[in-house]
C-alpha cells in the first residue's frame, strides 16, 4: 500500500451540502447528499469539476460537494452551502477498485497510522474520480487530515 504523508498545506473550497449521520451510514447519507447537490447544481446551471467530495467532520456530520469552476455571485444557490478548510498535514492515498472495498481501506489507513504513531483529525475526505462502468477502474482519493507534530 503506497500512502504518502504530505506536510504541506492543502486548502479546499467546496459548495454543497451537509447533514448529520445516523448510525454509521455514511454511504446511504454520502448518496443522499450528492444527488440532492448534483441537482441543485444544474438547476443554477454552475459550472463545476464534476468531482464529488465526500467530507467527514467532527459531530458525526458529513459534507458532500463540488469544487466550482466559475467565481460564485454574492448569493450562491440557497441549497448550497460554502465549506472551506485546510489541512495542514494529510495522508493522501488513491484507492483503485470497487466502492464497496472503501470501508476495508479505511480501516487499513488507520492502522497503518497507528502503526506509525500518527493521529487522524478532521475533517478527512474522499475525492471521487470520474466514473467508470467498470468496478475495478474507479478512482477514489482518500484524504485523512493528521495533527500537527509537538515540536
């Protein structure tokens, strides 16, 4: 497994939206959401990357969004939100292979973090590639933010 550890910041801006996540189903929200912003995104006809972001925030909430393209008016789409963050170290690994193997990668990462006395913070994401038809093409980014080292 080839994960790289990043000390350089990394920002993102995101418009889309959030909720909060009962019970660990963070798929059956993650879907929820998107579609509820992909259709809100063509009903102000933006222009955006076409790459979903599936963030996990503290709180048990999630956050699913795009990156866009164009510069926002003054009054974005009210059904979309602006989250913007940075994180300062991360752990970046790209996962090629079915949706399903996600939770397993997860669980992989972490002990590979623990391992190497590192600690997750949030929020952490996944970026999805664009899709394929074929399961064990698809493309997802994984994003895990790291506390900051004592010095």
């Amino acid at each position: 497994m080839h994960a790289e550890f990043i000390e350089q910041s990394i920002r993102f801006h995101l418009h889309g939206i959030m909720a909060p996540v009962e019970n660990g189903c963070y798929g059956d929200v993650g879907l929820r959401l998107m579609d509820q912003m992909w259709r809100a995104v063509k009903e102000a006809r933006l222009s955006t990357t076409g790459i979903n972001h599936w963030v996990y925030l503290s709180g048990g909430r999630m956050f699913v969004g795009v990156e866009l393209t164009e510069v926002v008016s003054a009054t974005p789409p009210a059904a979309l939100d602006p989250l913007e963050f940075v994180l300062q170290r991360h752990l970046r690994y790209l996962h090629v292979g079915p949706y399903q193997a996600l939770p397993r990668k997860w669980k992989e990462l972490e002990a590979l973090l623990t391992a190497r006395g590192e600690v997750m913070s949030l929020p952490s994401l996944e970026i999805y590639g664009h899709h394929s038809d074929e399961p064990s093409q698809l493309e997802t980014t994984i994003v895990i933010g790291l506390e900051s080292r004592s010095t």
